[in-house]
C-alpha cells in the first residue's frame, strides 16, 4: 500500500447540530459550563492545543441561524484561551442537517468548495462537540494513523461480553470480545475521497451509523483503502445527560468578602464598575468601589491566595485612585490560574442611598464583563438600613460578597 505523506494540511469539522434533548433543562449540551469555559469551548481548546488546524468548521442548528452562531460563539469564547489559539485558524459556523449525516456533508461540501488545490492530501478531522475530554494521545494517533492509511477512527475494546440478538430477543450469535471494538471520535480522513463517499451516500434510502461505515461503503472510490483504527480511551466519553458532565472529584470552596467605605462629597459614587450618579462618593486610596472589593476579598478567601489588602496595599501610592475593574481582573487572573471556575457570586449591598434597584442589571453586566463570566452566575441585592448606624445616616456604604468555586 502507498504511504502518504505525513505533512497533510489539516480542518477540524466539529458537529454541533443537534438538538440536545436528552439532556433536560433547554441548554444544548455543548453550551452547558464545563472547566474554564462550555464543553464546545473544551472540546476545541483541547484540539487547538495539540496541532494546527487550517480551519475549524463547527456547525449548528439550522433554525434562526443568526442566533444560534451568536450561541455558539458565546459558548466557544467563554474561555479566553480560545481567542488566542485561534490567531492561526479560520473559524465558521454553518448550518447543520436534519440528520448528523447531512451535517457532515454540509461541512465537507463548505471544505472541498474551499480547499479544492489541496482536497485530495488535506486530512478532515470530524468530531462530536459533545465529547470534550478527548485527548491529546487520540487526537495525535489518529491524524497520524490517516495520514498513513486515508482514514482512521479510534476505537476500544468493549468491557463487556457482546452478543448478537435475534428478532424473537433470544442470543443469535455469541460474539467474541477481541474481535469487537466500540468507535468514537474524531474520525479522520482524507477530504476529497470522503466527500465523493458522502455524495453518493446521500443518493441511497439509508441513513449509516457513521463516517467510516460510509468510508467503507463506498472502496471504489477510497480506491480500495479501508478504515484502520487508532488510539481511543474510555475517558473519551460522549455526553449525553446532565450527569455525564460528572467527571472525577471536583473541590468547592466558599469564600466571603465585606467592605465599608466612607462617603464623602467630591467623590465619585462607583458601584460594581458602574458609575452612578449621586452627590457623594466612596472615600478610598483607590476608586472606593466598595462592591468590587468585597468581590476581591471573596475570590481571594477562597482560593487561598490573601485579600485585597496584600494584594494592593493601601500604602503604596502607585494604588491611587486606582480602578478597581482593573484590580479585580488582576486577581480573577490569578484565582483562575490556581485551576478555579466560578460557579456564583451573591452580593448583598447595604446603602440608604441613592436606590441601587434601577441599577441592579447594569452592576451585574458590568461585574459579568469584568470576571468574564455568563450573567447568570452573579446576583446583586441592596438593602437599606432604615436610618440606623452610618450606612443609616448615609455616612457610609457597606457590602457582602459571598463566592462558590469550584476545580
């Protein structure tokens, strides 16, 4: 058999078209959190971390197509590290089929129509979003075992014994296990040839489980190449309901964080990174935004990694007037890089004036941006102090974070 070059350029096809409904809840699975980000952001970090892709395709449903790229994009982006994996890469959303094989084929057909020089060497990875905890090792063995062979599929041994049944459900073959093998993704092959095979699949009144039964199908046009499996690992599972998302021992930690500032006149009133307009402000050594501090102190409680003190010591004059968006990001950073994912923030604030309510959705958005985080997971209460004590007297504001992370 003739080798074929190991420099094939390589696309990503990562399908996620379906509708999710197994999994209850709404949210498709592949927006549903996951690590630093979505499962569909996992799903392509991990691919984006191993080689270089020319181009991702990912595709979606077809109804309402400008809403749903905006769902997906929210979702791929989630996580930051994204943007920058990307520099290299093209990125499309397209509209999926009504089957995960028409899917297919919508994508090989946006492919072959754009990379016709080179469709006949170029090696097109396709792969369940919903599979995000695909590895390295996978991922590398099966680029590899295409560029050899034209097509490779990982697979692994079933745990347990199979068998075959007949129509009345009694055993109608007795399978041995060693000669059976489970397939999961990404399958890869080389793009013109898959795509000829997936045309004329479309032509026939049969709906195949997979890409490589439909390689297989078809060795006229494979010139005879068959589909070798590759490295696979049970881990490589596909999640189907909410509990898939389950995977090893997670730590949560629950942190809290208050602060009070002093109001005074001539000062700025900053509240959760937004401006509001009143005729006094938080009196501080930064911009006083007592809200952002207790969120500080609340990530940092939990983490383990000090307060807002050590971090930013109220000595030092370089922190004047400092804005407290930017500190906060600074230690979101670190928390994040300790390996933690916030799950929720509830915040209390305690203020006579002016009414924070008419606010309310403002401070979340602003505090969402800051931390990077869906809007979702940050609430925001104000409660007044009905004249009592210096929050009472409006001498003061005083708030309460309360934070639930996870790793």
């Amino acid at each position: 058999m003739t080798m074929i070059a190991m420099t094939n350029p390589l696309s990503l096809i990562l399908l996620a078209a379906g509708s999710s409904s197994r999994m209850g809840g709404g949210e498709k699975k592949e927006y549903r959190m996951l690590a630093k980000g979505s499962v569909l952001s996992e799903c392509a970090k991990n691919f984006l971390k191993t080689e270089h892709f020319t181009d991702i395709v990912i595709t979606i449903p077809s109804f309402d197509f400008e809403k749903q790229e905006q769902k997906a994009k929210n979702a791929l982006f989630l996580d930051t590290d994204i943007k920058s994996l990307l520099q290299d890469t093209n990125l499309f959303f397209i509209a999926g089929g009504e089957t995960r094989q028409k899917s297919v084929l919508n994508a090989l057909a946006f492919l072959q129509a754009k990379h016709t020089e080179d469709a006949d060497k170029r090696i097109v990875l396709i792969h369940d979003s919903a599979r995000p905890f695909v590895s390295e090792k996978i991922i590398k063995d099966c680029i590899k075992t295409a560029s050899i062979y034209g097509a490779a599929v990982p697979a692994i041994t079933p745990v347990d014994t199979q068998k075959e049944l007949d129509t009345d459900k009694t055993i109608k073959r007795h399978l041995l296990r060693k000669n059976l093998c489970a397939v999961q993704t990404p399958q890869a092959f080389l793009l013109k040839p898959l795509f000829d095979c997936h045309k004329r699949a479309a032509t026939l009144n049969y709906e195949y489980t997979d890409d490589s039964e439909i390689w297989d199908s078809f060795l006229d046009i494979t010139n005879g190449k068959k589909v070798h499996i590759s490295y696979g690992e049970a881990e490589n599972k596909k999640i189907t309901f909410a509990s898939d998302l389950e995977r090893g021992s997670t730590m949560t930690r629950i942190g809290i964080g208050t602060d009070l500032h002093k109001l005074a006149e001539g000062r700025k009133f900053i509240l959760g990174g937004v401006e509001i307009p009143f005729e006094k402000g938080e009196l501080g050594h930064s911009d006083g935004d007592v809200l952002l501090h207790a969120i500080a102190d609340a990530l940092l409680g939990a983490s383990r990694l000090g307060d807002i003190g050590s971090y930013f010591p109220p000595e030092d004059a370089k922190w004047k007037d400092a804005n407290s968006a930017m500190l906060l990001q600074k230690i979101w950073a670190d928390v994040k890089a300790a390996g933690w994912q916030l799950e929720n923030l509830d915040c209390v604030i305690e203020c006579e004036r002016p009414k924070i309510l008419p606010w309310r959705n403002k401070i979340i958005e602003s505090i969402a941006r800051i931390l990077e985080v869906p809007e979702t997971s940050i609430f925001v209460k104000a409660k007044t102090n009905e004249g009592v004590d210096a929050v009472g007297s409006m001498e003061a504001i005083k708030t309460y974070c309360v934070c639930l992370l996870t790793r």
